[in-house]
C-alpha cells in the first residue's frame, strides 16, 4: 500500500481511535486491577480478527500479528502499552472524564493503548507486507512496584517467539502535537524508595537533657547523606537525592519520640546506585550512635535506568524523521524520571521516544500526574503513523 493510502486509512480510524480513548480515559483501573481495560482491549483486537492472549501476568494481553509465510518461532519485534491508571481525581471537566471516582488516566496510558490498537488493526491490513512478525504488548502496572514489565518478563512475553528489540511511545505534554522526540543512550533514571523510622526519646521541649529529638536527629542524617552523596559522586553520573516527608508528631513545647522521614534516590549508574545505599545505611548507623538513638532505614529498590539502544534508536530517529519531517523530531534532554520499560532495556535493546500531544492554543498545556492532564487528540492518528512505519519499516 502506498503511503498515502496508509495515511488515508489512518484517518479513516480516526473516529473509533477517539472513540476507544474516550472510553478509557472514563474507565481508569488501578495497577495490576485492569480487568476491564484488558477486556476491552480483547473485544477490539478480535472484532479485527487479530490473534492474542490475555490474562497474561493476570491483567496483561499479548497479541501476535504476522504474514501468512512467517514461520512460528519466527524472531519478531515488540511494541508495548500500558494500562494502568493514577490515584488522581481529575479536575476535567468533559464529556469524557473520569467516573471512576479518584481514578484518573494522568499520564496518558489510555492514550498509549489506544494507539497501539490502531497500530495493530493497520498492522493486521497490512500483515503480508510485514518483514518480520510483531509482538503487541499491553502491559499492566506500570505505574507501581515492582513494575508490570517485570511480570510480563517471567510469564515469558520477550519469548514464544523471541523478541528481538522493542520500541514504545510515551505522551509528552510539554511538546506541542505533530511533534516527537528522542534520546540515544542513558535516557531515564533508576528510581528508589526511601523509608525511615526515627526513635529518640520524647519530652518537654524545655528540658533538652531529658529527650533526645528525633527531629535533630533526622535533619542531622539527611544532611550528611546529601553531603556524602554529592561529594563521592562520580561527575559523569547523574543523580538526584530528595526527600520529600519529614514528620514528626509534636508540638510547640512537646518533641516526639519518632519521626518518619520518606525520599527517593535516583540515577543512571548500578555500580553508583548500590554505593549510595550503603553510604545512606553507615549515615544512619553514624548519626544513631552520635545522637544515642536509633535510625530504621529501608530502600525499596524500584525500576533500573532506562537505556535507548543506539543503533535501534538512530533506526527510529530515521523513520520518524521520514515520516514527521526532519522539523518535528527533536532530541531530548536526560530525564531523572523513571518508566518501567526500562527492565526490557536491560534484556533486549529497546527505542522508548515521546509523543508531542500539548496544544498551547487549545490550553492543553498539563504535564502528566495532574489533574488537568489532557491531550489534543491529533495525537493518535500521528502515534499510530509513527508505530505503524516502524513496524513495517
């Protein structure tokens, strides 16, 4: 089919592309609770004639798409969306916003499986034209611990048959519509939980002799982790260490006999990720013996870095530049945000690149995780125009 033909189909599905957003988008489910969001998805998939599995990883679908002279074991090449929803309560007020009270699409995963089935439905027209067969993942719980790729992984979704590379998109609210944006090499950054349990000795804030201040005692840890970290830190890897909760439950004259202290520790480098945790423990171990009290810490490991395969990751660049046009491909900074897709980056070479789908006219100018996020819809035929010539390219 000539590429014009391809662009005409597109538009031709741009109503149920619309369609199935919308419908999503008013239906969120909490990670690794997406039952309906995975039935919907199988309705469209089979109304298209279009082979998958579901309940994969319990709420995940794969389907499979591939020319009538591909043998079975065929290698093939992923595409990956995610279902889950946020915590959020959406602020929107239009026709299609959330009913599920404190649920909310924030961050545009309605969006990413909305595309990847428009993807599939062109795919599957096309599927003779294919060079190798593809592999549609839609994965649950990307958005929670310990991440829904790790479970796609283990129920053997990169096997059966073997996938060779993946590639996934992600909404991009901060770049206007018609536009795309990527990043070879170190992308996006690791991401850990930090949790401390602080027990000192309360008192009465007048008698400093009798009590030993878990405040004194959190404020004291904090900063010689933060000076620790930044000084050890090797100048090429990048990092943040922040913390964000700080509380101790007492009063003007009334301190506490604990304190709670919750932050996260990010960055691009395991060999450094596993120094800094051992620097935060003997931080603590220091400080709860100079202050006479005790310091509980607990890392909760979370996603690793997120690496684009350079040689996959020009490939798309390429595509995208044929198919956008060579000004509306733009590189992206490093971001020390984190995205579960990197676990497939660290078992296949992956190209993860962002849709532009903000409309600064239009207001749509929300970044992800707020309650007013939103997109211009234009955004799903050209999603779908971006996955499709990758898959056939």
């Amino acid at each position: 089919m000539m590429q014009t033909d391809l662009n005409n189909s597109i538009s031709n599905l741009a109503t149920e592309l619309q369609t199935w957003r919308r419908h999503l988008h008013m239906h969120p489910e909490p990670s690794f609770q997406e039952w309906q969001t995975m039935e919907f998805v199988a309705t469209v998939l089979e109304k298209y004639g279009i082979s998958f599995e579901k309940g994969v990883a319990d709420t995940g679908v794969v389907a499979m798409i591939r020319a009538s002279w591909h043998a079975p074991e065929a290698p093939c090449l992923a595409l990956r969306a995610d279902l889950d929803a946020l915590p959020i309560q959406e602020l929107n007020e239009v026709t299609y916003k959330s009913q599920n009270e404190g649920w909310m699409h924030a961050c545009g995963h309605d969006v990413h499986t909305t595309i990847l089935l428009g993807t599939a439905v062109m795919l599957q027209q096309q599927k003779e034209q294919l060079k190798r067969p593809i592999k549609l993942i839609f994965q649950p719980g990307e958005e929670q611990s310990p991440g829904g790729a790790t479970l796609m992984i283990k129920a053997g979704v990169l096997e059966n048959p073997a996938v060779e590379e993946l590639v996934a998109l992600h909404v991009y609210p901060e770049m206007e519509v018609g536009n795309v944006g990527l990043r070879s090499g170190l992308y996006m950054a690791s991401s850990d939980e930090i949790h401390v349990e602080i027990e000192g000795i309360g008192g009465h804030g007048a008698l400093p002799a009798r009590f030993i201040n878990p405040i004194d005692v959190g404020m004291a840890w904090i900063q010689a982790c933060k000076t620790t970290v930044a000084d050890k830190c090797p100048s090429n890897i990048p990092q943040v260490l922040t913390f964000g909760r700080f509380e101790a439950l007492g009063s003007t004259n009334v301190v506490a006999s604990t304190a709670q202290i919750k932050g996260t520790f990010r960055t691009m480098d395991e060999s450094w990720r596993a120094k800094v945790h051992a620097i935060l423990q003997a931080q603590a171990d220091q400080v709860a013996t100079e202050f006479g009290a005790k310091i509980h810490l607990k890392i909760a490991k979370g996603y690793p870095f997120l690496h684009n395969d350079p040689a996959l990751t020009d490939q798309v660049r390429g595509i995208l530049i044929q198919t956008l046009g060579p000004n509306h491909v733009h590189e992206l900074d490093l971001r020390m945000t984190a995205e579960d897709f990197a676990f497939y980056s660290q078992e296949r070479p992956v190209c993860f690149f962002r849709l532009g789908v903000g409309n600064t006219e239009k207001g749509i100018v929300h970044a992800v995780h707020h309650p007013r996020f939103d997109i211009d819809e234009q955004a799903l035929e050209i999603g779908v125009k971006c996955l499709l010539q990758i898959a056939l390219s």
